[in-house]
C-alpha cells in the first residue's frame, strides 16, 4: 500500500521524515485502515506543528511541560477529553516507536496518562424494535427486499456498515452459514449467522438479486439499480427511513444494529471473546464497553424482582 496523502504541512526535515517513517511502519507493519492511519497522522502533525511554531526542532528536547501546555491548549480550543485521549494515545505510540527503534532516547509520553474520556454506552434497540424493523411491509419492492435483506444481515453478524456494502458475492457461504468479512487493517474474520438469516440471503440472491441487475453481473452480494455496491451514506438513509416507517421515533443508524448485536448476544449468554471476534475488535477493552450495557439490564432486574432490591 502507498502511503497515505496527507495535506501538505510545513514541518522540520527532521520531524517529517520521523513521521513518514512511523507511518510507513503503521502501514506495512502494523497493517491498519487507512483511515486509522490518517487519524494517527492528524494527531502527531498537530503537536508536532505546536513544537514547530515554539521553535523546537528536536524531540529529545520534548519535556512534560511541553506535553501539558499542549493539551491544555487544545482543551482552550473546547477540543474534547475523548479527543485528546485519542491524541494522547496516537502520540504514545508514535514516541514508542522512535525509543524503540532509537531515534530518540527517551520517551516523553510514558509517563503521561490518557485524560478521561467520558465515554458513552453504546445506544442499542430493544429487542421488540429490532423485530419491527426487520418486518418486511407488505407489497414491498424489490429494491425495498434489498434493504431489508441488508438490515437482518447487518443484525445477524454485527459486521461494520462499511463490510456490509462492500461485501463481495464470494464471500457469502449458504451451505456453512457464515461470511467472511475483511475488516480494519485487511484483517478476516469468519462471522456465523442462523438459519432465519440463511432463508432471506438465500430468497435475494435467487430471486431478489436477479431482478435487480436485469442480466448484468456484479461481483457485490448487494447491489444498486446500475449494479455497483451501495454508499454508506444511502444506507444510513435507507436505514433512517425504514425505522420512521416502522414507528421508530428514536435516531437510528447502522452502528446502532451493531451495538444491538453484540448487547443482545451477551444478554442471552455469550462470552465477551466470542463477541468480541465476531465484531473485529483487536482489543477486548473495546468489546468490554458492551457489558456496561448488560449490567445495566441486570441492574434494573434485580431492583425490580429482588425482594430487598
């Protein structure tokens, strides 16, 4: 993969070439998203630019002191705690790094801890919701099907909005009930789904999907009237308007099927692991957010039924 365009950034020679280095090994190495990896750029450009117009031109020279003042400039500028852990965090391993293949001698972000991040519960639906938005309304056409079909597969497997519409043909197995999706970083990862599941692909791709494409081949399993992979920004609208159809008055976007998947599974008994690979989290701290939600649920339980609650 070539590295990633960034816009141009006035830098020290020696600062950019470190962070085209860093980047390249985030790249070829660590094989992250392009995305993370512009998300991680932005963050380091933006301190380095602050050491930049203070006229250090060394990172060795890089003290706590400088750290705190960057960060309680940018907290001045109404930037988030959340989005300052994120740069705190970007930062952490870009300095990481440069120690460990000795660019620099010391790290000055080691002993710098994450500010808190406040970070929400994901909203999930109610399981009574999720079966009013996968109801089919009578009459429906055949892009209408489409949807639908695309809504209890996203349900079903939990994969990424972005997987869904991206997911080619050959990556759907009827006769084993799985997919096969490539996440974050090109990574693969196999994701079962039910029989309910395997009787509304099976239906779209004999009927439905034929019909959509009037002869023409595709190699996406869901596809538009001109044959292409749908956007992500149509299918959040799609799924917008599916939820207003069927009385659903609260905001509802992709993601929100994801977090109800993997809310619902541990509600009736799954393990955070397996959740956890079938969601495509590298790390299980970001799966473990979901259990608040579940303790949540318990909670509300237990003070309802407990006699002392």
């Amino acid at each position: 993969m070539a590295p990633l365009a960034r816009k141009p950034v006035i830098l020290p020679p020696r600062f950019q070439a470190l962070l085209d280095v860093y980047l390249q090994y985030l790249i070829t190495e660590k094989r992250l998203a392009e995305n993370t990896v512009s998300a991680y750029s932005s963050d380091i450009v933006s301190f380095l630019q602050y050491l930049t117009a203070r006229h250090i031109k060394e990172l060795e020279a890089v003290s706590l002191k400088h750290i705190h003042n960057y960060l309680s400039t940018e907290k001045e500028k109404n930037i988030s705690n959340r989005s300052n852990a994120r740069r705190v965090s970007s930062l952490k391993g870009f300095f990481s790094y440069l120690t460990a293949e000795k660019h620099i001698q010391n790290n000055p972000f080691a002993l710098v801890d994450l500010p808190k991040s406040n970070r929400s519960i994901p909203k999930a639906l109610t399981e009574a919701e999720v079966n009013r938005l996968l109801t089919l309304p009578p009459g429906a056409n055949k892009l209408v099907e489409r949807n639908f079909t695309m809504l209890f597969l996203l349900y079903s497997t939990g994969m990424r909005v972005s997987e869904l519409v991206t997911l080619p043909l050959a990556a759907c197995n009827l006769s084993s009930n799985f997919v096969r999706v490539i996440g974050k970083g090109s990574k693969e990862r196999l994701i079962p789904f039910g029989i309910p599941a395997k009787n509304k692909l099976d239906d779209y791709l004999k009927r439905v999907r034929p019909l959509i494409l009037r002869g023409r081949t595709s190699k996406y399993l869901f596809v538009t009237a001109r044959g292409t992979c749908m956007t992500r920004l149509r299918f959040w609208q799609i799924i917008s308007e599916t939820a207003r159809g069927t009385g659903i008055d609260k905001p509802i976007s992709p993601h929100m099927l994801r977090h109800s998947f993997a809310t619902h599974l541990l509600a009736h008994g799954a393990d955070l692991r397996t959740v956890q690979m079938m969601l495509g989290h590298a790390d299980i701290a970001t799966t473990q957010i979901y259990t608040h939600v579940d303790q949540q649920r318990l909670k509300s339980i237990h003070q309802k039924f407990h006699p002392r609650g």
